[in-house]
C-alpha cells in the first residue's frame, strides 16, 4: 500500500463549505469544477483513496483552514464539464476524452480552531507550503511535516 498524501483544497464558503460536505449524504462530495491544469493533474494522477486533505475556506475577510476530509474516490472525469447549463461547462473536453477530472471527498473532522493564512505568514514550519507561495491553486499539495504543524496551530494533539 502507498504511503499516505496530504493536501489542501480550497473552496469559497459561500459556492461550498466545510458544513455544507457535512451536510451531504455520508457527509462526501465531488470535488467538482476545478479548471487549472496542474491542480487538474493532481486530481487525475496524484491523490489517491486514503489521503487527506485540509478544506480551506477562501476568497473571505479573514481565509482559513477549519477542517479535514479524506479522498474516498480516486480521479475520475469530472461530468460538470460536459454538461452546457452547468457553470463549470468546457466544451473543449468530451466523455471518450475528458479534459477535467474530480475526486470524492468525506467529511472527518473540523479543526478544533480555524488556523488563518495570516496566522500561516508567521510560521517558519511552514514558510515553504504551495498555499504561501503560489496561493490561487484550488487544490495544492501538502508536505507532512507541514501538515503536522498546522494540526499542532490547530490545537490537534493527533490526526483524527
């Protein structure tokens, strides 16, 4: 068995948030609609069934980590993009050669405290991480050790 991945993947709260996954059936989702090709790539080929991820709320007053979900479904292609009346439609992409793929995701945990991108700025453990450097991507890798200290910012004694 492969070793477990962590990520972060970041959504507007109002579009969805971490309470609206809790609210789903199982409290899993798709992870539908993004349209950046590395982020994409990451989707396709890289995040596998088990590895976790941070949900991260942006494009708010004050952006922050509040949670974790775990990948229940490996990449697939994601439907959002055939479908004309959907807001993530491509028509660049088809069903025998899809251009966007998706995974599904569970609800496990919010944090015990939103750990914010302000607070984040200030941590030298994670001086490196994909969200400070290059930020606009939706859905970014997380190195462990990183993960580890934003639980301990959490207030997290252990991975739930």
């Amino acid at each position: 068995m492969s070793e477990r991945r962590y990520w972060l993947m970041k959504s507007e709260p109002s579009c969805f948030s971490f309470d609206d996954l809790k609210a789903r059936p199982d409290s899993t989702e798709h992870w539908d609609g993004v349209r950046n090709f590395q982020a994409r790539g990451y989707l396709k080929d890289e995040m596998k069934v088990g590895d976790r991820a941070f949900f991260y709320h942006s494009n708010i007053a004050d952006p922050a980590i509040v949670g974790i979900v775990e990948v229940v479904k490996a990449g697939y292609p994601d439907w959002t993009a055939f479908d004309p009346e959907n807001e993530h439609f491509d028509p660049r992409g088809s069903k025998e050669k899809p251009l966007w793929f998706m995974v599904d995701v569970r609800y496990v945990a919010p944090l015990p405290r939103p750990v914010t991108l302000r607070e984040l700025k200030g941590v030298p453990e994670v001086g490196d991480m994909v969200l400070l450097k290059r930020g606009r991507l939706s859905v970014q890798p997380v190195r462990e050790e990183e993960w580890r200290a934003i639980l301990r910012l959490a207030g997290m004694q252990e991975e739930p």
